[in-house]
C-alpha cells in the first residue's frame, strides 16, 4: 500500500519543529481561516473549530492526502488571549498572567483522505502557572520579539524568560501541537501500513527536554 501523503496546516515553526521529529514525510500549506470567535464560543469549541477549518481548507486543496490543522489558545478569566498586535499589548498580556494560572487549549484535526475520506479532532487542556517575573524581564522579553507571534504573548520553552512556574497538562500542547493527541488521531484515521508511526512519547521528550506527559487531559475527541 502507497505511504500516505501528509500536509501540515500551519506556518509555526514549533509544529514543524514537532512534525519533523516524528520522521514522516510531510510537506507544509497554511490555511488561511478567519480566527475570530463566534459570539459565545466557548475555548474548547473554537480551537476544535478552527482546526477542522484549516484542515478542510487545505484538504480541499490537496485531494486524496491527510492533513493535520492545529490551533492554539490561551484563556485568563474567561477572556481569550491570542496573538499580541503590538509591543504594548504583549507587554500588557504578559503583566495580567504573571503569578497566575491560565488554561490553553489546543485542538488538533485530521482529514484522511485514503480510501475514503474520514476525520477526527481532539481538544486537549492544560493549566500553566506563571512565576512572578518583574517588569524588567517583562520589558525585555518584548524588546527581544519572541511574543509577538505566540498566543497569550509567551512561549513555555524560551529559555532566556524561562515564564512558567508549573505546567499541569501537557507540554507539546502548550507549544501548539499535542503529539501524543495527534498520533492517536492518526492511528484512527489511517491504517498502520499506510503511514507508520515512531515511539511518539520518546519523541516529544527529546523536542522538550522533560518527561513526556503522554498527551495531557483531552476535553473531548470527535470524529465522523
């Protein structure tokens, strides 16, 4: 049986930084979707939805392979922390998470396209709790660009910040991509003589340098 043709539907270099410690050949085609939430979307439903549309979207695009589409974000008391627009409103995101916990949520899509077309989704949770850095850090971190282009205005693996205090989830997730998650999905979409998967857990530890937390709380999985 022909190896199946995967697509990643993203440009973030962590996912394909993750995508490519798996050792599956993939290529990359980012899909251009309306990220805003829909009025009383709650967290889960948005990244579900926004991970099935840019797989669908590129899916649509590249008949016949499976497409993997991921989304990101973060939440602080209710309110939905994307991708900061400006210095200012990084440093402003970053000053209401310090010394808290957050929730981030990512969702993560397949669309198989092999004999018959078949998808499925996962949602998973984690909680982080930041440590209380100062506003010089905070200054600094801006300054040096790794929060703009990052939900919530931080990433958990930049060293030189170094945000996090505790993590209860899952680390790969948090970085925009839950492996363990996505394998799963993986394995229900495609049968493993078409696309053979590696020991995915030793993987993700190598790319975070810790334990891996074989996946995190999944909220909830769906498939059709």
């Amino acid at each position: 049986m022909a190896r199946q043709t995967l697509i990643l539907a993203s440009g973030s270099p962590r996912r394909r930084e993750f995508m490519e410690r798996l050792g599956l050949p993939f290529s990359i085609a980012a899909a251009d979707v309306d990220e805003r939430s829909l009025p009383g979307e709650r967290p889960q439903e948005l990244v579900a939805r926004l991970s099935r549309a840019k797989a669908e979207s590129v899916a649509a695009r590249h008949p016949g392979a499976t497409v993997i589409g991921a989304d990101t974000i973060v939440t602080l008391d209710g309110a939905h922390l994307g991708k900061p627009a400006d210095p200012s409103e990084a440093v402003a995101m970053l000053a209401r998470l310090r010394d808290r916990p957050h929730q981030v949520y990512s969702g993560v899509t397949v669309v198989a396209g092999c004999s018959a077309e078949r998808q499925c989704s996962a949602v998973v949770e984690s909680t982080v709790w930041m440590r209380a850095y100062s506003d010089a850090e905070i200054a600094g971190y801006v300054a040096g660009g790794s929060p703009l282009d990052k939900a919530g205005a931080y990433g958990i693996q930049d060293a030189a910040m170094n945000p996090v205090a505790r993590l209860e989830g899952c680390y790969a997730s948090v970085m925009g991509l839950p492996l363990c998650a996505l394998t799963e999905l993986l394995r229900a979409c495609l049968p493993a003589e078409v696309l053979p998967l590696p020991n995915v857990p030793a993987i993700c530890s190598a790319v975070i340098g810790e334990s891996c937390c074989t996946g995190g709380r999944a909220v909830w999985t769906w498939e059709r």
